[in-house]
C-alpha cells in the first residue's frame, strides 16, 4: 500500500535507506506529511521565485523556533522533553527545511552535498527539569540551539537553525535571497526587489536608507494577489474555513489525495522525505567530531540532475 506518515518519518541514514529502497522495491509512495510547504506565504513566495521574480536564488533560510516549556508536561510520556534529552542535534528539521529545499529544487536539479553544525550548552531544558521534575543535576545531549549550513552541488546555501528551549517567539525563519530580491515571512511577511533602473539613478546616501526596505504593505499585497499559487487558487479559502495550522494543513492533504486520486506524482516523494529527516542524524555527526563537514547520501543515485526543477502536477 501507499503510505504517507509523519515528520520527521526516519531518525538515521539506515531508517532512510530502508524507507528508499523498500519504495522503490515495491513501486509504492512512501510520502512525509510536512505541511508548512503549504503555508500560503511559503507557496506564493514559491511561484515568485519560479517565475523569475528574485532572479537566481542563491540561498534559502529555515528554522523551527518554538518555546515548548509550556508543553513539555502534556507530551504522553514526556516523550518530546526525553527526545531532546537524549539526541544531540537538529532534531525536527523538516518545518524549516521543507520550503527552503523546494525553492532551489533540491534533487530536481540540485543536491545537497554536504553540512557543518554548531550548538550551545543546554541550559533551559535543564533548569526546567530541575525545577519542574526534582531532577538533580540532568543531563541534556541537545543544546539550547543548533546551528546548521549546508551547501549545495551548485554552490547555494541553505541556513537551518533549532531551539525549542529558549524564550523567543515562534519563528520558522523562512527567508529567500536571490540576485534580485528577497523574502522574509518572520517576524513580519515582506519583499525586497531590485530598483527600477529611474531609481538606481539616485544618489546613495547612507544616511537614508529606505531605498533598500522593503516594499510598501500595498505593493506586497498587490505581489501576492498576482502571485498566487494554483494551489491556492483551487483551495485556499476552503482550507481556511476549515483550518489546521491556518489551513495548510488542509491543503496537504488534500494534494495528497488529489494526486493519488489523478494518478499524479506526489507533491514529495520519498526523497523530500530522505533528505528532510537525516538532517537530525547528519548534523549530531557533525556536532560530534567538532563540526566537521557531514557528507549527504545521494538518496536519488545519481536522478536528481535528470529532473529540471520543482514541479507540482495537477490534472488536465
């Protein structure tokens, strides 16, 4: 059977490789269910980029920054505080890498060839479980933050950042740079582009530097209404009635079994869901042997420089 399952869905490069090969073996979808690839500001941003808007994008940003102290007591088992407790690394990476790998078409035409990671003592986890638990003197493997870069065949970047113990607001990051523009969607969703060549005429002045903000409220909505993904176009009102997470995660599942459905390829394959989940496995090797660079399994053998760009289908 098919099988669609939650993220991160491996935890080491054995789990992917079985993932992989079982898939390929039996001819079966194996996808991850990652939903902020989905968010509206995410896919908009997505068609920016495709339709040239950003000019070659050279880098992308992603993160997962969520204070879970208030949850911690409410995972069954404390299962999630026990996770981070005894695993060192970028542990649910997915979220923020998700969107920054669909944006450089990530195994459609480039790879992500190798990582370095650096963290910082954890301090709140234990604190929390001191003061909150009666635990003496906890030992907590995974920093207060982790720190990710990871280069591409093509020469771009990717920056992932984890912490879910600091008191910070939630934050997944998302930031793409191209050689024409920019995007950001925390704290504030906004645009920067390229001037207009009347504008490049100007004078610089440093003490002014408005001409490099971003672009006024209106033009960004202007972008976006003209930038709308099909996808949201089809579902996007439906999905924010019925919500989940704002209604990505309604638009998820729904292109999950449009395409099933339509005899589509999925939106992920089990590729997206390789790459995306050895992330937490990769960046501990390399936060173990003083951040040194982490090699990235070529999960695709060799397919993704036969795939030009990210491509999602839909029915004629």
């Amino acid at each position: 059977k098919h099988v669609a399952c939650e993220v991160p869905a491996v935890t080491t490069l054995k789990e992917a490789w079985d993932v992989i090969n079982t898939a390929e073996r039996t001819q079966r979808h194996c996808m991850m269910l990652e939903n902020c690839v989905y968010d509206f500001f995410e896919l908009t941003t997505l068609n920016m980029a495709q339709q040239g808007l950003f000019g070659d994008v050279l880098s992308a940003k992603g993160a997962y920054i969520h204070n879970l102290e208030p949850f911690w007591k409410y995972y069954e088992g404390n299962w999630r505080l026990k996770f981070n407790q005894e695993n060192r690394g970028d542990v649910y990476a997915t979220h923020g890498l998700g969107p920054a790998c669909w944006v450089l078409n990530i195994h459609r035409g480039d790879r992500m060839e190798y990582l370095t990671s650096m963290d910082v003592p954890a301090t709140s986890i234990p604190r929390f479980m001191k003061k909150e638990l009666g635990v003496e003197n906890p030992v907590v493997k995974n920093g207060e933050m982790t720190q990710t870069l990871i280069k591409t065949a093509l020469g771009k970047t990717i920056y992932l950042e984890h912490n879910v113990a600091s008191y910070r607001p939630y934050d997944r990051m998302y930031q793409v740079i191209g050689t024409d523009g920019f995007a950001n969607k925390y704290p504030n969703e906004g645009y920067a582009l390229r001037p207009t060549e009347q504008n490049l005429k100007a004078v610089p002045n440093h003490e002014d530097l408005k001409s490099h903000d971003y672009v006024s409220d209106a033009t960004r909505d202007e972008l976006m209404k003209k930038y709308q993904h099909p996808i949201q176009k089809e579902i996007a009102e439906k999905a924010k009635k019925v919500g989940g997470h704002g209604g990505m995660d309604f638009i998820m599942d729904y292109r999950l079994i449009y395409c099933m459905r339509n005899g589509l390829p999925l939106d992920m394959d089990v590729y997206d869901l390789a790459e995306w989940s050895v992330i937490g496995d990769l960046t501990r090797l390399s936060l173990e042997h003083q951040s040194a660079p982490v090699a990235f399994p070529d999960f695709t053998r060799g397919a993704w420089k036969r795939i030009k760009g990210l491509q999602l289908h839909f029915a004629k």
